[in-house]
C-alpha cells in the first residue's frame, strides 16, 4: 500500500502543532520566549522532520533518533531559549508529555467535531486551547494547595486548628510598630474566644473596591504553622485581624497568613 506525502501540509501541521506545544512550555516552564522565538524554534523542528520523511529514513533508527531525541531537543532550546542540558532534558520530557495529552485531546474532539474545511487546523487549536485551560487551572491549584498551612492558633488558653493560605500579597502591618498582620475569619475568631471579647485595635487597609477602610486587630498568645515533615514555625503574639467576609470561597482555607511571618 503506498500513500501520497505532502511535504508542504506536513510541514504547516507540524509547524502549528509544534508551535502550540512550545507555546505550552513556556507558560508551564516560566520562560520568557517570544513568539519569533517559538515560530523559530517551531520551523527548525518541522523542517527537520520533513528532512527525515523526504530522504525515507523515518522507519530507521536513525530517523527515530533524529525526530525524538536530536530535533526535539534543538526545538525546545532555539524555540524556548533554554541553554543547560539539564533544561533541556526537562523540555523535552515535558514536550512529549504535552503532546501524548494533545493528542489524546485531538482524537476526542475530532470524534465529536467536524470541520468542512481546515480540520486539523480546527481540531489542533481547539485541542490547545483545552489542554493549556486544564495545564492553567492544575497550575494554580497546585500553587494555592502548596501554600495552604496547618496552623495552630493559641489564646488565653483555648486552641484552635485552622488552614492558612501564605499570601504573598498580604502586606497588612500594624501603622504604629510596623508588625505583620496576619486574617481570620470571625466564626473562627467566636470558635477561638470562645465568648470572650479581645481588645482590638484598628488596622488601616485598602482594597480593590475600598480604597480605605479599618479592620478590628487582636493579639493571639501564639501561632504555630506546620510546614510538614515534623517541621513548624511558631510565632508569639501574633496580631490577627478580623474579617466577616469568607476568605475562600470553597472553604480551602480560614486564614491568611502574613509572609514575614514564615522568614
């Protein structure tokens, strides 16, 4: 059985797919490749695979290795600037991760989707644009779980067991003594104190739709944050501000920490 190879379309397929692959790396890689660079990168490996199918040696082992290992590895450093092989190792395994997914992806939407005219085009972009909103939303789940503490809170002898969120943002610090304020929720400032009213002070801050505002501050007799492994930084006298207003809106976390507070 013989089939009719067109170089041109092979190489516009491998040019789009490559480039969106590329695409995915840099955001999943933090790499600061620009689109020239991509497109570049994106060519060079298309090109080289057409090399491979125009001289019939892609059944070869020679071909294989020039496709998988030496094609794929000069793509992602020309493509995504990387320069250390260790880098370059990483691309790799994670551009033939991402594209075992694409293709998975591609094969589900072609089953349900039908082009009249450009089809791969269609199917390859639509393909991307669900596996880089799925690869989005596991990137920031990962990062909200990695800085989601177990966190002890003391106070006049009661204790209570909350999980914070280490928020980078948080630059809430007292005007006066300029020490970092850490917020909790009020229901579990009531589990905390359980009846008993602290002394507050007032906090100044200001937030997107509040451009001034005071939050109620009290002084905790410690906190403990669990950091894993048997590891955990304790703090005393902590100050925590009060918020009525729920800080997650899938109940992840009661508080948010100061990030001073974890140095």
């Amino acid at each position: 059985m013989y089939y009719e190879l067109y170089l041109d379309v092979l190489f516009l397929q491998n040019l789009l797919a490559d480039y969106l692959l590329l695409t995915i790396l840099k955001g999943s890689l933090k790499c600061q490749a620009g689109r020239l660079r991509r497109l570049a990168g994106a060519a060079v490996g298309s090109l080289g695979v057409c090399g491979v199918y125009l001289f019939s040696i892609e059944s070869t082992w020679i071909g294989r290795l020039l496709i998988y290992i030496i094609f794929s590895t000069v793509m992602v450093s020309i493509g995504l600037g990387i320069r250390d092989w260790r880098g370059c190792i990483k691309a790799v395994v994670l551009l033939y991760i991402s594209s075992f997914l694409l293709g998975g992806i591609f094969q589900w939407v072609r089953g349900r989707l039908r082009f009249p005219v450009y089809s791969f085009a269609g199917f390859t972009l639509i393909s991307y644009w669900i596996l880089s909103a799925s690869m989005k939303w596991l990137m920031e789940l990962r990062a909200r779980v990695g800085n989601v503490f177990e966190t002890v809170v003391g106070f006049h002898g009661r204790t209570i067991e909350v999980k914070g969120l280490l928020d980078t943002g948080n630059q809430l610090r007292d005007p006066i003594f300029q020490r970092p304020v850490s917020i909790l929720t009020e229901h579990k400032r009531q589990e905390l104190c359980s009846g008993e009213e602290p002394l507050y002070q007032m906090i100044p801050f200001h937030s997107i739709g509040e451009p001034s505002g005071l939050m109620p501050a009290f002084y905790a007799d410690y906190l403990c944050i669990r950091k894993g492994k048997g590891r955990e930084k304790r703090v005393e006298r902590p100050l925590l501000g009060v918020t009525k207003e729920p800080l997650s809106s899938q109940k992840e976390y009661d508080m948010i920490l100061h990030p001073d507070l974890l140095e």
